[in-house]
C-alpha cells in the first residue's frame, strides 16, 4: 500500500495495467476509420466488390477506443484508490497499545523514573482513543490495568506504581513480552503496540525471541531508554548502558527506540491513524473507503459504447 495525492493504493501493482491499456488506446487511434480485422477475413478483391456496393462501411476506430478507455478505468479501479473512514477509532480492540514499565531496583531508584512515568503517560495519550493495558515487571511480569480508554485511572494506576510494586527481584523484559503477547491475543488485537520502557537491563535471547514474535503477529515493539542509578562503587570513566541492546530489540520488534527525555519518534508512530496500522489486510475495509467500485461503475461506460450499432 502506498500514498499518492492523498488517497491510499491498496493494491499499487495494478499500476502496471496502466501501460497495457495506453498501448491498446494507441493502437485504436492508428486504426480509426479503417475496416478492422475485415481485411484478413475477406479476401480482398471479394471486400473491394463489397465496398463499392456498400455493403461495406469503413468504421471510426470508435469500439477499440471505448475499449480502452474501459480497460483503464479498470486498472484504474483495480489499483484501490481509497480514503481512510472517518470512523476507524471505535474499532478500539483491533490496536491496543501496551506499556510495559521496569520497576527493577536499577529503574526505581534512578532519578528519571518519575520522569518514565510521565513518559509513559504522554505515550499513551498520542495513542489517541486507542486503548492501553500496563505491565509492571521485574524479575516477573504482572498485569497491572486491562486494556482501558480511562486516561484518568491510567495516570493513577501509573503513579502508584514503585520499586515495591513487583515483589520479584531482577529485570526480566522476556516475561513482560510474553505477557504482552498473551494480552493482545486473547484480546483479538489486529495490530498493537508494545512499548518497553526499562534500562535495558535482562533483555537476552528470550527477549529478541517474543519480539519477533510479536512482530509475526502483526504487532510493534518499541523502546524508551531509561538512564539507571549508578552504582556508588563504580570505577571511573564512561559506564556501559543497556541502550544498543533496547534499539537491536526495537529493530526486531519492527518498532522505534529513544530515550524517556525524546518521545517523537515514538509518538510519532503511535499517532498514526488507525488505517495506516492496519495497512491492507482482513481488516482493510474496516479502515479504508475503496472507491475502486465507482471507477468500475465509470467503465461500463465507454464499455456499453460497444454495443451500440456502428461501434
């Protein structure tokens, strides 16, 4: 699917019907007033004998020209030029969005989590209408809030939330995706959002797994970059952080990774209208007003053309 002057092609490779049907209209105007394909079924002193009797009347080129016409307009139709309905935001449960918090004591205890926490918040208001689940994880992954459009019980749930909240010890980002899987299917979500906000602690092979996992099934995975507490005992000089392996599990993920302090490229993607999530597919109809069945409506047009007499 692309976007052309404002309108969607949801099936752009029609366009190659496009040269065929201008190659057929060239070859009705290089016949036009000639006799057709009558002179490879007569022979021609029989048609010449026809012709200055008049039986034989020499045509316009009129009908290959109509034809044409048709088969462009057909083409034209079968490209799926369409407008996104204005209604997409009620069909709520096809792109959840799901925001995952580390509440690790390295996330809790680092002086930007408040800060994670707003970042969140302003996450799942670009979401719009859409509706937002939070998993709280550490060394386990829980369910904190359902699915929700409440932004208000959103931001308490999200407030209340502290290194206290998880009682398990450790990061474990492989079982919040887990969960996050889990909650978009039995929620029959079409197309959803995960967004990890962690400092990038745990992710291992299990994580890049139920990313691409989450991926195959329709859904992105994102990343926000929390810096965490340094240790008091760290040796001097620059410390390793948790960021390349947070943008490698976004890139997996088919998502976009910043940092807490930089939400746009997030945001960003997460404002996109609901049609252009949900791209052609099951569910492109729902999303997208295919006018190809009035192009069609315009081609039988110069096609009934065809039958009238002296075509």
């Amino acid at each position: 699917m692309i976007e052309v002057f404002g309108l969607a092609l949801l099936r752009p490779w029609w366009i190659l019907g496009l040269p065929v049907a201008a190659l057929a209209m060239l070859a009705a105007v290089r016949r036009a007033g000639g006799v057709g394909d009558w002179r490879r079924a007569v022979d021609p002193h029989l048609l010449e004998a026809l012709t200055r009797r008049g039986a034989v009347v020499a045509g316009k080129g009129g009908g290959a020209a109509f034809a044409a016409a048709g088969s462009a307009l057909i083409a034209l139709a079968l490209l799926g030029p369409a407008v996104e309905r204005s209604q997409t935001s009620s069909f709520r449960n096809l792109d959840t969005i799901i925001i995952a918090l580390d509440l690790s004591r390295s996330v809790a205890d680092s002086p930007q989590f408040r800060d994670a926490k707003i970042a969140a918040l302003e996450a799942a208001e670009a979401g719009g209408s859409r509706q937002v689940a939070v998993i709280a994880f550490a060394g386990d992954a829980y369910l904190v809030s359902p699915p929700t459009a409440d932004r208000k019980g959103l931001e308490t749930t999200l407030f209340s939330l502290d290194g206290g909240a998880v009682p398990d010890l450790g990061s474990a980002p492989t079982r919040a995706l887990a969960l996050a899987r889990k909650t978009l299917a039995d929620a029959e979500v079409v197309s959803g959002d995960v967004i990890l906000i962690t400092d990038g602690g745990g992710i291992d092979e299990g994580a890049r797994n139920e990313a691409r996992a989450l991926a195959d099934d329709g859904h992105a995975v994102h990343a926000l970059y929390v810096a965490p507490k340094a240790p008091s005992a760290a040796p001097p000089g620059p410390k390793p952080t948790g960021r390349p392996e947070l943008d490698a599990l976004a890139s997996i993920g088919g998502g976009t990774a910043s940092d807490i302090e930089h939400l746009a490229p997030v945001e960003d993607r997460l404002a996109r209208g609901a049609a252009q999530r949900l791209g052609p597919g099951a569910y492109a109809s729902l999303a997208w007003y295919d006018l190809g069945r009035w192009l069609l409506f315009a081609a039988a047009l110069p096609l009934l053309m065809l039958f009238r007499r002296g075509a």
